[in-house]
C-alpha cells in the first residue's frame, strides 16, 4: 500500500500540468485558434498513443519475461530490439500522421493554418517510441515512479508556453509537443541507467517484440472511434472540438490515476504470470482486482460529481461549460475503460495480441455506427452518448474472452 501511495502521489504531481492543455486553450485562445490547435496536436498526440502504447507494454511483457528467470537482456538483443521498434514506429508515423493530417484538413475552415501545426507536431510518435521502451524498462524493472511522474510531459510545454505567453504563435505551442516527448525521454533514459546498476543477473536474455505490429495494428483501429469523432465534431461549429477535448481529458484524467497510481507497477508483476504457481497467481489477481474496482467505483462517482458540480458553482468560464457537461457523461464509462485497459493487458501478458485485432475491429465499426445514428439524432452530445455506450459494450467483449486468456497463461512456462 505505500508503494501505491507513493505512485498516487507521483501521478498526481506528474499528470496534473500536462492535463491542462486543453482548459489553457480553450482559456486564452478564442473558439476557432483553440479548435485548430487541438486538432492539430491531436495527430501527433493519436499516433504516439498507438505507438507508445504497444512499444511499453510489449517492453515491459518481454522484460518481465526476461527478468523472471534473473537474467537481462543481451547487449546485442537490445540493440536489435530498439531497431526494430523504432523502424516500426518510423513506419507507423510516416503512415498514419499524414493521412489523419489530410482527413481532418478536409472539415477544418483553417485548413493551411491547420496543415502547418501538423508538421510541427509529427516528429512526436517517433520521441515516444524512444520514451516508451525507457519507461517499459523501468517498469519491468520494478520502478514505475518515474515513468508515472513524467507520463504527462509532452503535453506540458505547451500549456506552459501558452499561460506564459497568450499571443504565442500556435506553431510554437505546436512545436513544444514533441520537445516534451524529447524532455521526457531524456529523465526516463537517466532512471533506467540507474535501475540497470542496481540489479545484478548474466546478460544473455533474448527480447523479442512479440505482436508488436498486431498490437499497433489493434490500437491504431481503436483510434479510429476518437477520430471518427473529431470529424464530426469538427463540423460542428467553433467550440465543439475544445469542449470535446476538455470533456476527454476530466475523464482522462481519472482513468491515467488509476492506471499509473495503481495499474502500471502491477502490470509488471502480471507479466510474470506465465512464471507463477496457480495459486500465488490466483491470490494476486483477486486481490488486484478488488482494489482497482474500489479504487474505480470511488473516482466515477466523485468525477462526475465534480464536473456537476463545477457548472452550478458558476464559477468556471464560458468557454469550459459544455466541456463540464460532458465530462459528466463520458465520466460514467470510466469503470469500463479501466476494465478494457486491464484486459488490454493481461492479452498481451498472455501473448494474444491477435485477439486485439478482432477487438480493435470491433470497436471501430460499433463507434462510427453509433457516432452517426446519434449524432445525427441528438447533435453533438450524440457523441459523448456513444463514446458511454460503446466502453460498457466492448468491457463485455473482454469479459468473455480474459475468462479463456488468463487461465492458459498462468503458469505455462513451469509445465
């Protein structure tokens, strides 16, 4: 439990300033400039999810499984893995950025101001996949504290730049993205060397970036729903992608508490659940999962809580209102992120990164069908309703399949 403290601790101090990008945007900036900033570090900002998403989990599943036996990896092996995450993140950035670019160029009225803070921003996804097996590492290693404490730094340059100077030209607050990745990445490099000092063990372990393309190929599809949505948003008058990002965020927010407070240190204990006896395994999911339901269940309530009670203080800006109002409904998914998270996991502990395919696929179809129908039935808040029912829908489809994963992944390397 102090461990927990301590990194409840570093993710509030480390999360906080980054989280608030999108109110200092929305803030000092007026409707429109907010809405094309927003979008336009929402490109990078979608792509290094994808990236740094499949490139730490799969660090921290390959080192777990490494470091389970007392060994570490191979000079040779590490260097051939980081050139081959960081190829694949090349692929992914040379891939994706352009083409989210030129979709989301074609609803915006500020298209070239647009197109520019898109270049700006690119070199992001690549500084995360370097971030990304750093914080992998040190995770797996059993120090998650700083990974946690500098989650959130990419997107605090910019919101520093912009409180400090409020006539900045957004291509400078655009710029200051992927310096916060490179800032991030600089800290995390220094933790791990440390972390490597302190812990002996023969060099000869071999790491393999296992279904990385399947699990980049999984989350990218994932983020088509949030893309779906801005498009549409994006038509939708000045305002509604500001307050569509405000909205993600509060919701953020709580569920980034959860995952680096509590999930990030025991997501490397359960990559070594193929090296664990049924029993001790059994004892430390159970027991897991009752802290993070509790954990959950007490975060929802008081978010949702909080941002109604924000809009009947009457004390925030204009400009944040319809952001609060939604922050309110998306909050109730929360339990449902988190269990989609966990589940996201625990598939790729149990190397079924294929099943995430399916899943991701899944997820798309089901967003767009429900971004259409109720958008065009209830307007923009149509879809923040989706985004609610879709997590509830798809926390189900993990239900069912962790009930076959997990079992056969528990203690299969002692058979």
């Amino acid at each position: 439990m102090r461990k927990d403290l301590n990194t409840a601790v570093a993710a509030i101090v480390g999360s906080l300033p980054g989280f608030t990008f999108p109110f200092v945007a929305a803030l000092v900036l007026t409707p429109a400039a907010s809405d094309v900033l927003l979008l336009a570090t929402s490109v990078a900002i979608t792509v290094s999810v994808i990236v740094s998403s499949s490139v730490e989990l799969t660090t921290i599943a390959e080192y777990g499984r490494v470091l389970g036996r007392d060994r570490n990896p191979a000079p040779g092996a590490l260097r051939d893995y980081r050139r081959k995450v960081l190829l694949f993140a090349g692929a992914v950035t040379v891939l994706v950025v352009p083409a989210l670019a030129l979709a989301y160029a074609a609803g915006s009225p500020a298209r070239a101001e647009f197109l520019v803070l898109a270049c700006a921003v690119a070199p992001a996804p690549l500084l995360a996949a370097v971030a990304s097996i750093l914080s992998g590492e040190c995770i797996a290693r059993g120090g998650p504290t700083v990974p946690i404490a500098v989650q959130a730094m990419r997107t605090l340059l910019p919101a520093v730049l912009l409180a400090v100077w409020w006539d900045a030209p957004l291509v400078a607050v655009a710029a200051m993205l992927p310096a916060g990745e490179a800032a991030r990445a600089a800290v995390l490099a220094v933790a791990a060397r440390r972390l490597r000092a302190q812990q002996a063990g023969a060099a000869d372990g071999a790491l393999t970036p296992f279904g990385l393309v399947a699990q980049a190929t999984s989350s990218g599809v994932t983020q088509l729903g949030p893309a779906v949505d801005r498009l549409y948003l994006s038509a939708s008058g000045a305002g509604s992608v500001s307050s569509y990002e405000i909205a993600d965020r509060l919701m953020y927010a709580a569920a980034q508490f959860v995952n680096m407070a509590f999930l990030v240190r025991r997501v490397g204990a359960w990559a070594r659940l193929p090296t664990m006896a049924p029993a001790d395994a059994s004892a430390l999911l159970r027991r897991d999962g009752r802290l993070l339901g509790i954990v959950t269940a007490v975060l929802t309530a008081g978010g949702a809580l909080a941002c109604l009670a924000g809009l009947a203080s009457g004390l925030l800006p204009e400009s944040w209102g319809q952001g609060f109002l939604w922050g309110a409904i998306v909050m109730l998914s929360l339990p449902a992120h988190v269990f989609n998270v966990v589940g996201t996991r625990l598939l790729v502990v149990a190397r079924r990164q294929r099943w995430m395919l399916g899943i991701a696929a899944a997820t798309a179809v089901l967003n767009a069908v429900l971004d259409t129908v109720l958008f065009l039935l209830l307007g923009p808040i149509g879809i923040v309703i989706a985004t609610l029912l879709l997590r509830w829908t798809m926390a189900g489809v993990y239900v069912v399949l962790l009930r076959t994963a997990v079992p056969q992944t528990i203690g299969y390397e002692l058979r």
